[in-house]
C-alpha cells in the first residue's frame, strides 16, 4: 500500500527480520543493495543464493548490518522489470554511540528522496518488448518519491499532477539521502539556490565538499548535507533531469520537479528551472566529477578489506578479469545483453545450492576472463574466483549507454579510470 515501499531505519549491529509476503502473480526477491551478508549469503536476495518467492508466498529474511553507517535501499532482482514498477524503499543504517560520524549532527533531521525513470507501460509489457527483441525506448518521465513533476511550465507539465512538497525549517541542516532507483536513466539531481555538501555514499564516508549539482547514475545513492540558509521570499525548485539524452524534444519531457518549502515561505516557485550541466551528449563532467569524489580516511565507519586501498600497489593479485559490456543483441530472437558474449541466464536451482549439495550440470565455472571472439550465447557461466584472493576487474563499456555495475554482497575499490587500449 506505499510507494516507494516502507523504510528500513536500522543501527548498527541490529538484527533485521523482514518478512515478505509475494501478493504478485510471479516470483519475487528483494535484494538489499550496498549491505553485505558475508556470513549469510542465503539473505542476499538474489537469485544465483536464494530461491525466489513464489506467488501468495511469504519469505522471511533475517541478516544483521555491521558498521554500514550509511544510505541504501531495496529493490526486486528476481525477474526483469521489478523495479520499473516501483519496487524499491529506502534504507538507513545509523551509527551506534561508539561510531561517530565526521559531522555534526544535522539538526533539522534526515529526508529520503527517490529519483528514477518511469515508464507509463506495465512491467509485463515492457519485458515482452525486450523478450520480442524490441527495446524499451525512451522513459516516459522522471518521478521523485513516486510523484510527478511540479508545473512549472504550463505547456510541458498538465495540471492537477500530484508532486513531492519537501517542508523544511529555516536555519536548520538536513541530511538528504538520495538515490537513483530508475532503470536506465542517469540523472542531473541539484535544489535551486541551494548547496549540496557531500557527506556519504553507500556507506563510505567522502570528504566533504559542496556541489551546485551531482549526476546520479542509476543503482547511486549519495548523502549530502543541505542548509536552509536561503530567504523565504519563494518556495525553491528540486530537480533531476535526464543526462545524456540523444533526443532533444525528450530532455524537457524526463524532468522531474518537486518543491522546497520553506515554513516561512512567502510564495510559490517560480522562474526557469536551475540549469543541468552543458554537456548533454558528453559524459566528461560527468566523469570529472566523479574523480572529484575522495574517500575521508580519518573517519571511523566500515571499511571492508582495508589494506586492499591503503596498499593496493604492495598486495597480490590472484585473480585478473576484462569484462567487456556490448550493445543489447538478438540471441534467439530475444533482446539480450551480453558481458564477454556471454549473457547469464538463471538456473531453476541457485547456484549456492547446487555447490552445497554438489548437483552437476547446474552451471559452469568456466565464464572468460577477458572478450572472446566468437558468437554471443546464453549460458550460465561463473566466474571462479580464488578465496581470500583478490580480483582485479577491468570494466569495459563498449555499449553506446552508461553502465552501472553492482557486486552483491561486496565492496570494490577504484584504482584506475578512464580511456585505453586494452590488449
């Protein structure tokens, strides 16, 4: 009955209990991004360690969150399209006494936004345009917290579409959590007149500097401090608008504006929207301010395989992988992705299991470690990494959009970015 789903507002060191009820007519799993269960993999939520829900079934997980102090949130990862619908809600992991966060605490209290993508077609249709080897298209607009865009424009925003108000006291500081829970769509997200102080991401602490706007890319959750330290002479704009969008007439049409409301506010907003970044078909600012990004190593907070990034040039590196992402491909006349021409379908028994109880035939442990020249297949192909060993993983985008990477149940270190050769 809400969307975006109910929160999770959690502390350190508690044990979770979340106890799903599957009303679709399909198999679900909720997956808990950022939050890593090494010592249960069998709550993860995804489906090469868990079974997925079946229909009018209830799952229960049980995890408890370590020293994650930080922004996540949840989302279905059984079947394709889950989250397209709107299957997503937020989680917080405050810190306990013991662990101190690297700022004050902000006192005008925390606010949770979701921004993402929206498609006016049901999940079921537009997985059957995929499966039919036809692709999504273009969104149908941006949502923030599941509503609409406020009408700042009467000719591109009709009337009477309900919007996110976000009521706020003047003088005081907010930590906003905001995270990019759409499908495909890399978003611009900045609030006029006001500056973003980064904070957090994904449970790392960064070191604290102010941004005008942040792109936002899609799976991103950042924390930033924001002060009311504007005059209320009018209510003030929040926006996440669509980054690298080929079609002009849609970049107005996937814009999503919700309101700052001052309590003292004297009127409504007004005016043009705050201006996105310039380079609407070039990716380097959004890269640069990528790189602008630095992890506060002062702070206290978790930081899982330390000496993996204070001594990357000293430790061995056991294992090596190119994966090399292409454009979507008809493989049995289905739309497919593929990462080293492999694209990975789901066996009807998880992975974990078929390791546990040793059932052969269920998957591979053969997936490349770099491009292979030879026709795109499905197959249900592993990576075999050595334990206790560390990876080296060399992300190659040879597709025509962004591309968002998540390594369940682990954190991974940027050591190197940028453009090269590869041989």
């Amino acid at each position: 009955g809400q969307f975006p789903g109910p929160p999770l507002n959690v502390t350190t060191n508690w044990n979770v209990v979340v106890n799903v009820r599957n009303a679709l007519d399909e198999p679900l799993l909720l997956t808990w991004h950022g939050l890593q269960h090494r010592k249960n993999s069998w709550q993860d939520g995804v489906t090469g360690t868990n079974c997925p829900i079946p229909a009018g079934w209830n799952w229960t997980y049980q995890f408890q969150v370590k020293d994650q102090v930080g922004s996540f949130f949840y989302s279905p990862s059984a079947l394709p399209l889950h989250r397209a619908a709107g299957g997503y809600g937020g989680i917080v992991v405050n810190n306990r006494d013991v662990v101190p966060i690297p700022f004050p605490f902000p006192d005008g209290g925390d606010l949770t936004l979701f921004i993402g993508d929206w498609y006016l077609r049901s999940h079921k249709d537009l997985r059957r345009s995929l499966d039919a080897g036809t692709p999504l298209g273009a969104p149908d607009g941006v949502l923030i917290n599941g509503l609409g865009p406020y009408r700042y424009n009467d000719s591109l925003v009709p009337p009477a579409i309900a919007y996110e108000r976000i009521n706020v006291e003047p003088g005081r500081t907010y930590r906003l959590r905001v995270h990019n829970v759409g499908v495909s769509t890399s978003l611009n997200f900045r609030i006029q007149g006001h500056s973003l102080l980064l904070v957090e991401t994904e449970g790392s602490y960064t070191s604290q500097q102010n941004y005008s706007n942040m792109d936002i890319h899609v799976g991103q959750s950042y924390s930033f401090l924001v002060t009311m330290d504007q005059n209320a002479s009018t209510d003030y704009y929040v926006v996440a608008s669509a980054r690298f969008v080929t079609d002009p007439g849609a970049v107005d049409k996937l814009t999503g504006v919700a309101i700052l409301h001052y309590s003292n506010s004297q009127g409504p907003a007004s005016g043009p929207l705050p201006a996105a970044p310039d380079d609407q078909y070039d990716t380097a600012f959004s890269i640069n301010q990528a790189r602008s990004i630095r992890w506060n190593v002062t702070a206290s907070g978790a930081r899982p395989n330390p000496q993996g990034s204070f001594h990357y040039g000293d430790i061995t590196v056991t294992d090596v992988y190119l994966l090399q992402s292409q454009p979507p491909e008809l493989i049995d006349g289905q739309l497919r992705s593929t990462i080293n021409g492999i694209s990975y379908i789901a066996p009807s028994t998880p992975l974990i299991l078929a390791q546990l109880f040793n059932v052969p035939g269920v998957f591979k442990l053969d997936f490349p470690n770099h491009p292979m020249n030879r026709l795109p297949k499905v197959d249900t192909s592993v990576i075999n990494g050595t334990y206790k060993g560390f990876m080296e993983i060399i992300f190659q985008n040879n597709a025509t959009t962004v591309q968002s990477y998540h390594l369940d149940g682990y954190a991974f270190f940027v050591v190197g970015d940028g453009l090269w050769i590869v041989d």
